[in-house]
C-alpha cells in the first residue's frame, strides 16, 4: 500500500500509522486472498482519487465528525469485505484526502475505539496543522 496516491482530482494520503494498519488488516487473510484484496482496494482507492463516483455500498457515509467552524462533517468507510478503511475529505488541504486506519472486520457496527481513532487523527491535521 502506497503511503500518497495521486489522482486527476484528489490526493489520497494515509495517516501515520494507517499503512501499518493496513499490514495488520491484511494479515487475517489467506496469502492469495490478501494479494487480491491488495489489488481491488488499491483500484477503490484509485477511483476515489481520479474522483469517480462511489457506490454507498461500497463507500458508506460511516460516522460523524467533530465540527469545524460550524460545519458538520462525516468520515466513510472504503469497503472491500472483510476489510474496511476510513477515511475523510479535508479541509484544511484543498483536494485531498485522508485515510485514517484500515481494519480487519468481522463485525457490522461501527466501534467507538475506530470513530475516536478517525477523529484523533482529523484533528491533528484539521484543526492542529500536524502533518498527516
């Protein structure tokens, strides 16, 4: 998995630690079922950078966001089952975007520990100014 993905309109960059996160995920899978997970997701993550429309299915709106500066904001999960990767649209950095962590999940709600993980990491580069 590539630490920054350029597209034709957005720029995907992975959060500190989210590459290893994505390490850990893959890790549940079988040798041949990682390789191929590897592929599609990096095709999602693709289509999202060259900003081509996203299925909720596969790209669901997944929590909220804490607000900035009176704007309601919502994090999403790239979904590639058993494997999900959240991730939001910035603010602070004109068209890119940032993949907080991925998980390997084997469960179907959203846990607090993942929305505090994405929020940590939002207000870090949203509202602090730390690099990604």
């Amino acid at each position: 998995m590539e630490a920054e993905i350029k597209g034709s309109k957005f720029t995907i960059v992975h959060c500190r630690n989210a590459v290893d996160s994505w390490s850990e995920s893959i890790s549940h899978l079988e040798k041949a079922k990682a390789k191929s997970m590897l592929m599609r997701m990096t095709l999602q993550l693709g289509r999202l950078a060259d900003g081509q429309r996203m299925s909720k299915e596969n790209c669901p709106k997944e929590g909220s966001l804490p607000p900035l500066k009176g704007n309601k904001r919502s994090f999403y999960a790239m979904k590639r089952i058993p494997i999900r990767g959240y991730f939001w649209q910035s603010q602070a950095k004109e068209l890119t975007i940032f993949v907080s962590h991925y998980i390997y999940k084997d469960h179907s709600k959203l846990r607090q520990k993942d929305t505090a993980r994405v929020c940590k990491n939002w207000r870090r580069i949203e509202e602090d100014g730390n690099d990604h």
